[in-house]
C-alpha cells in the first residue's frame, strides 16, 4: 500500500533505521524492506552478522550497542533524511530467568538502559529528521510488558515502560506515527535463551511475524499498541 500521508519526495526512496538487524526479526523486516525499495541503516552489537546482513541487502551497517551515546550519535548522523525508526534491539537480562526476589539489581540497571534509555536516546536524536519527514517509530515490546509470567519480570517491566513511553511519545508528537508492537512468541535466539531450544523451534517464523509489521509501516494507522499474532 503506498504511504500518502508522509511529505517525503517521491524522488527519494525511503530510509529506516532499524536496530537488532543482525538477526531475528530485525533482519526479517530489513528484508522486506529492502524488497520494497528502501534504504537500510542497520545496526547490531554482532558485527560480523550485521556485515553479512547488509552486504546481503545492500545496506549500510554501524555496528555498536545502543546504550552507548556516542553510538546512537553515528546512527543518528548516518541518516539526516529518515522516514522509519525501528526499535528492535533488546536485552533479555540474566538467565535462567530469575525471580524478581532474586535479581540483581546490576543486570536490571543494565536491562532499563539497553531496553528503555537508548530507544529513548534514539527517539531523541532522529525526531528531527522524522518530524521533517512525517515518519514513524516502531518500538518493539513484549506480552511480558502485560501479562504476569514466573521468571519474566525484569524483561517485562523493561518493556511495560517502553510502552509507556511510546503512549506518551505517540500524544507528545502529532506529525508522527508511534506504534508500540507485540511481535508475540518467535523463533529466535532470544527465545531459545529464556525457554530452550526445542520450545523455541514451536515458535512463529520471524519473517512471518516481518511481513506484518512491513504491512502495519505500509498501512499508517493511527499511533497505539499492535498485536502482531
């Protein structure tokens, strides 16, 4: 579907910024949006997965970890025209899954700054390209953010406040799209880690779950949380 509530030239292909592209759902979408003519910056703290995903889709990769300042400043100056955020990447904490009697408060600082602060700082340093481009942000969350699970509750509360801030974000900033999306269960490392690998293999395909969210970006709905299962 084509996007008729953006300003953006049509002589210019659209750019997204996407983080956790290395694998998983991060790359799934960087494929689907690559199929559809947009340009790609990529970033992932792996750097020799995020080498091989953008040679594969002609993209430019940063590799480094979003809780670093000094990296969300090179994404951000890597892209001075940019029509998509995508917060993808995300911590899990420690495993196995402690619980919240039992978690160290450390790892939780750590949690709060990979899955909170730097999609925060990242917001920050891209809203004045998105505001120019009447674009979007796409913070990814979790059912863990809502639902009451034994041994999820540091990832979860990372992620319920992620939601919170992506609600208030969303009424703060009329000229552009805040969705906060629930990808559901996946197959992907991440998922492998928490419940083992064999538990994992049950779970949906990424590049299912990917060409949803692709439709979601294409379709511009109002700002809100998404479902995508």
């Amino acid at each position: 579907m084509t996007d008729t509530s953006s300003n953006t030239s049509s002589t210019r292909n659209r750019t997204a910024l996407v983080t956790g592209a290395s694998r998983g759902l991060g790359l799934a979408l960087a494929r689907a949006l690559t199929g559809a003519g947009w340009n790609l910056v990529l970033t992932a703290r792996g750097a020799a997965d995020l080498e091989r995903a953008a040679a594969e889709l002609g993209a430019t990769a940063i590799p480094g970890d979003v809780a670093d300042p000094a990296h969300v400043r090179r994404l951000a100056d890597a892209a001075p025209t940019l029509d998509l955020l995508v917060n993808n990447a995300s911590d899990l904490g420690p495993t196995p899954l402690p619980r919240l009697a039992d978690y160290p408060l450390e790892a939780f600082g750590a949690l709060l700054a990979t899955n909170v602060t730097a999609p925060l700082a990242l917001v920050q340093a891209t809203l004045p390209a998105l505001r120019a481009a009447r674009g979007a942000i796409v913070n990814v969350t979790s059912d863990a953010a809502t639902g009451a699970y034994e041994g999820w509750g540091g990832y979860g509360a990372s992620k319920a406040a992620l939601e919170q801030l992506s609600n208030v974000l969303a009424a703060e900033e009329p000229d552009v799209r805040v969705w906060w999306v629930d990808p559901g269960e996946m197959n992907t490392r991440m998922l492998a880690d928490a419940v083992g690998a064999e538990e994992a293999a049950g779970a949906t395909d990424p590049a299912k779950v990917a060409a949803a969210l692709y439709d979601l970006v294409s379709a511009r709905p109002a700002g809100g949380r998404v479902s995508l299962q």
